[in-house]
C-alpha cells in the first residue's frame, strides 16, 4: 500500500519547525511522509528530527512586485507534481497565492492558512488590488482555509476573498508548544530591569518606537537594560542598532536560534508592532514562559494580552503611550510582576495551547482525502 504524503509549503525552516513541529510530529505519528518546501535558514537539522524531508525553495518574501513572483507559481507546480502529494498544507502569503494556484492547477487537496494579510494586502492602492485577487485566486481552491484571528477573516469577506462554499476555521494563531515553552521562574531582583524585543528588526514591528522609548526610559531608570533579537530585515538599522549600544541603552543580539535563555533573563517582552499579524508568536511564547508583556492594542496581539492583568496594551505607532506602559510596569512590585507573568501563562493554557491547532488540521487533511 502506498504511503500517503503531506506537502508543507512555507517561507523557510524556522518558521516552520519553531510553529509547526507538532503537526509534523502528529503527520508522521500517523503514518504520513511529510516534505517541507521551504528556504534552508536555521534548525534545518532540527527538522529533519522530526521525520520531514527538505526541499529547498526560496520564495522572496520580501519581492512586492505580483508579475516579477509568477516564476513561483511555474516552480510550486513542478514541486507538487515531482512530490505528488495527498494534501498540501500552505502557509505565509507566497505559498498560500502561488502554491494554492498550483493545486488548483494539479486539482491536489490542499489547506490554506492565513498567517497575517501583509502590508501589501492591507494598505490600499494598486499592489492591494492585484494581491487580493492572487489571494482569492489561490484560496478559491482550498478544502479549508484557516484564520488566525477574526479580522483576517471579516477582511477577507468583505473583500469577497472567499467563494460561498468555503469552509473556514478560526485558530488560535499557530498556537503554543506548552510542552516546549514550559513556566519559568521570573527573574530574581538583581538591580537591573531588563526589557525584551524580539522580531525581525523593521518598522513595522515597532523597532523605532522601542529605540524612542528606550532611550526616554534608560535616562529616567538607568538600571533598566532593553534588548533586542532579530534579524535585520532592514539594511537601515544596522547603524542606528550600533549606535544605540554605543549610547548605552540596548544590547543587540542579533538573530537567534535558542530564545530560551533571553526570555529567562527578561523581565517584560514588549511588541509595540503596527505589522499586520495573524497572531503573535513571540507574545504567546513569552506568556508561556510566564512573562508579562506589552504589545499594540491591534488584532494579531490583543487577544494574547488580558490588559492590565498579564500586561497591557497600547494605541497603535504611539511613543508616549509605550514610555507610559514601561513607567507603569516598572511601578509595580516583583511580586504584582511575577503575578502578570502566571496570568499569561494561564491564559495560554486555556485559549493557545498548539494541541488544539493539531487536531484542528488532523480533522481538516482526513476530511480533504475524503472530498468526492
């Protein structure tokens, strides 16, 4: 009898191991053979554990031309008809516009899911228009398309994104390994408050704002340290990066494969992101490891927040407000701190742990197999 096989189509490695690990775990306990289509960065080998073969495929995510990326759509097609799978999951814009296509095109099962709409989906003009129609185009197929969040959605139906048949869940994001993000033990009172950023370095995710507003705060708390791990996305920052540490008031750490022991050091994660994100992953891993957080009053990170009990929430691309959330957070005790960071962790067991997200898709890959 033949093995069946699951395609996961997504932008590189990382991402795919760090969130989706345990769906391949529960493919491959199942009996699946599982390959991953994706750009080789970090934890290739660490994938490669779990049973997923690699095929390298490099996606650009970050080309915003449609016309320049329909090469992709030629590339996803071959892939599928090399692999021949049974399913294809697809995940991040690219995958899900142009893979999607290209099951439509080889009439392959496949299941969609909506990691966040992009910049280039969100903000109007003529690279919103032409997006929304690839989107709708690459989704039209889908035996189910998954959101993370509600306002994904409703943009979505009111853009007409979805045909009338289409089946949709809602997810808690890509929700959280509870068994790989474990309670830590908040940070014992050694003088020094320490602030933790964590995304790829770019505007969008509020990297301007939490230099603003650690420079204001650093010279009101000089025993305040505000660290940051990521990549550059943005050629721009290296400098203004080198300067801050100079000046005294950041640590940069650069991307990182192993987040562990920067949460276990960290005091409070703060996400001032305006990006437009399905559901923060690095909110939901920092409320598992016990850690208050303060991120933006805006979909994608205000359900992982219970305002002013596992953290606080704050207008969108607003300065003062984040300097206001960071003076208020280090107004209160170790104690009332050390209580913000159970309260997340309690919230992430009962809304986001990542079993829900598994069964979720084990129910969805049995029921596409079954179409007639």
């Amino acid at each position: 009898m033949k093995q069946k096989k699951v395609l996961i189509l997504a932008n590189d490695t990382t991402y795919t191991y760090n969130l989706r690990n345990e769906i391949i775990e529960r493919l491959v306990a199942d009996g699946y053979q599982v390959s991953v289509a994706c750009q080789p960065l970090l934890l290739q080998e660490e994938l490669a554990s779990l049973g997923a073969s690699l095929i390298p495929f490099e996606t650009n995510r970050h080309g915003k031309n449609p016309l320049a990326d329909l090469g992709l759509l030629v590339r996803f097609r071959r892939t599928i008809q090399a692999e021949r799978p049974d399913v294809v999951l697809t995940y991040n814009i690219k995958p899900n516009a142009y893979g999607g296509l290209a099951c439509r095109m080889t009439r392959t099962p496949y299941l969609a899911n909506i990691t966040g709409l992009g910049t280039a989906v969100e903000q109007p003009g003529l690279l919103q228009k032409l997006t929304i129609r690839l989107y709708r185009s690459g989704v039209a197929g889908a035996a189910c398309v998954f959101f993370q969040n509600e306002e994904n959605l409703r943009f979505f139906r009111e853009h007409r994104m979805l045909r009338k048949d289409s089946r949709t869940r809602l997810l808690p994001g890509s929700g959280v390994s509870l068994r790989l993000h474990k309670p830590m033990d908040y940070p014992k009172d050694d003088g020094q408050i320490h602030f933790l950023f964590v995304a790829r370095v770019m505007a969008e995710k509020g990297i301007d704002l939490y230099l603003a507003a650690a420079r204001r705060i650093h010279a009101a708390h000089p025993n305040t340290v505000f660290h940051i791990c990521g990549k550059c996305d943005d050629k721009k920052y290296v400098g203004l990066l080198r300067d801050a540490e100079r000046d005294g008031y950041i640590i940069y750490h650069g991307e990182q494969k192993n987040m562990l022991p920067f949460f276990e050091s960290a005091h409070c994660v703060v996400h001032p992101s305006y990006y437009p994100e399905g559901m923060s992953n690095v909110l939901l891993e920092a409320a598992a490891h016990c850690r208050p957080i303060i991120a933006t009053d805006r979909s994608g990170c205000r359900e992982t927040v219970e305002d002013g009990k596992s953290g606080f929430l704050i207008p969108i691309r607003n300065e003062d407000a984040l300097v206001d959330a960071l003076e208020r957070f280090l107004a209160l005790s170790p104690e009332q701190r050390r209580e913000m960071g159970l309260a997340g962790r309690a919230k992430v067991e009962r809304e986001f742990d990542r079993q829900i997200v598994v069964r979720a898709y084990a129910e969805e890959i049995n029921l596409a197999q079954n179409r007639p």
